[in-house]
C-alpha cells in the first residue's frame, strides 16, 4: 500500500436547505472514495463542538478549499453572514497574505456566473475559473476536471520544451559559407532562373509547377542551369559566358534558400575558367526554388 499522503479538501458551503446540504455531503462521498480526505462539517463537528474553530483550522491547513457557490452563498460572504461569512474572511485573509489562489476551486452549484441578481460567485472569486456542477447531466465529467485538479494530473498535460529547430528543413547545415546566392562579379558563375527562362519561352521551356518545386526536400535531386565566367582565347582581357545544366543533391533548406552539392563534373576544363573560384564535382551550392529546371525524388525519403 502507498504511504503517499492523500490531498486534503476543505469544503466551504451556505446551508441553502437539506437537499443543498444531501448534495455537498455526497459530492464529499465521492471525493473521498477517490483518495481525497475531506473535512466536512456534516461529519467532523459533532454536538458541543465549535464550528468556527473547526472552520478556521481546516481553511488553513487543507492543501485545497472547495467553494460551492449558490446565491444564498455569494449573499453571505458578501454581508459576512453567519458561518460563511466568518470563512470568507479566513479565505480572504489568506488571499492577502499571498497564498497560491490555486488553493480555492470555485464551484456554481445553483445560481448565475455573471455579476447581478442571482449571481453565485463571491465577488473576491469573480473572474476565477469556476467549475460548473449546475447540470447533473454532465457531472461525472466536470467531478473528473476536479479530481485532476486536487491531483494535479490534468487530462492534457502541458509538453516538455524541445528544442530549438534547427531551421534546415531536416537537412544538415551547411558548413561555413553564408547563404546568399552565386554572382559572377564575385563568384565568376551565376545561376539561371527557370521561372524567368519558362517566362521568356513558354511554348518550349517547361520547368516543375510552382507547388512541385516548393516540396523539394533533402535527398532529392535538382537540375539548375549554371553560368561561368571563361576566359576568351581570341581575347584575353574579355571573357565568354558558358553555360551548362547540371543536377545538385538537396542536403539542407534555411528560410527561402535550398542548398545542396553538385552531382556532376563540369565539362569544361579547370583551364577555360577563372582560376577565382572553384566549381567540380560536390561544390556546394546555395538556390533556390524558381532556379529548379527538372528534379526527382530520392526514393529512399519519405515524401
């Protein structure tokens, strides 16, 4: 058997009249068949014993106080009243001094949320989550919101914190290079948009649908069409554009940009080209989406 210390309920009602008090004894009936201890006064203050001491020390050492709110109730806490009144100035008192208001569950037995005639909720308790047990219909599931809450198990339990994405569509990051686009006044190549090309030449250029090239993810294979800055034998201060399409494994995405490595040899040679920068086979190369010419899924991830 557990030796784990059952929560404790203090429970805090007006003696509307017998079927009001029927009622708080068996919902108290209930609590306690459900592991809760509860002090009620129905059967812990017997003839000759003081109610209001009885109130006072249970308000203050049970781990939780149920309010069951009724007019009648709301009226007496209001005015101080009887019993109810002397309570609400324990529970208060208690407010003030800083206690967790976690303590105190609402509960509207009879009577109105809102403010006005025949409202139920202590003025103090307004605006407080109340559970409502107005309705016999539904009140195994609201008695299950209560036995969660004395229990602190709640039916959604909020998720641990993960962490932070790594923002790269899944893909690895890649490794020491800004991700901005090829130029070739500072990289001597450039990539070609499709969408432009598709644009220019509709009849025949055809490149992926728009929605095709925005779900191309890490594994699968991409065709752009590079631009290289050459060097003109007829003239050796100009240069000449060279163009080819070559295809690039996807290995990563941050943001609009795709990046991946290249999947074939150039054709031309290291000869032809500026020696400023370094284009062959598994060059990394940053893109994106409208420079997609063709592509194919990597059959081995899941789409």
């Amino acid at each position: 058997m557990s030796n784990k210390i059952a929560p404790s309920i203090f429970i805090s009602y007006s003696w509307d009249d017998d079927a009001h008090k029927h009622w708080v004894r068996s919902l108290a009936e209930r609590l306690v068949t459900n592991g809760v201890s509860v002090a009620l006064d129905q059967w812990d203050v017997q003839p000759g014993e003081s109610l209001t001491s009885f109130m006072e020390v249970q308000a203050s050492k049970c781990d939780h106080v149920l309010i069951i709110c009724t007019p009648t109730y709301a009226l007496k806490s209001t005015e101080r009243k009887g019993g109810v009144g002397y309570e609400q100035q324990i529970i208060s008192g208690q407010i003030a001094a800083g206690i967790d208001r976690r303590k105190f569950i609402p509960i509207v037995r009879r009577g109105e949320f809102t403010p006005g005639e025949g409202c139920a909720i202590p003025p103090h308790f307004l605006g407080i989550f109340a559970l409502d047990m107005r309705d016999g219909t539904h009140f195994d599931d609201v008695f299950e919101v209560l036995i969660r809450t004395i229990f602190r198990e709640p039916k959604f339990p909020k998720p641990e914190l993960g962490k932070k994405p790594d923002f790269m569509g899944g893909g690895a990051r890649l490794p020491n290079r800004a991700l901005r686009l090829p130029s070739l006044e500072f990289d001597g190549w450039e990539l070609r948009s499709g969408v432009a090309s598709a644009e220019a030449s509709p009849n025949t250029f055809q490149i992926p649908s728009a929605e095709e090239r925005s779900n191309i993810g890490v594994g699968d294979i991409v065709k752009l069409h590079f631009s290289v800055a050459a060097e003109d034998e007829e003239d050796p201060e100009g240069q000449i554009i060279l163009n080819e399409r070559m295809w690039v494994i996807v290995k990563g995405a941050s943001g609009p940009y795709l990046w991946g490595v290249l999947d074939n040899v150039p054709s031309w040679s290291d000869d032809e080209c500026d020696s400023d920068f370094d284009l062959k086979l598994g060059s990394e190369i940053v893109f994106l989406p409208e420079h997609i010419l063709d592509f194919h899924h990597d059959a081995g991830m899941p789409k």
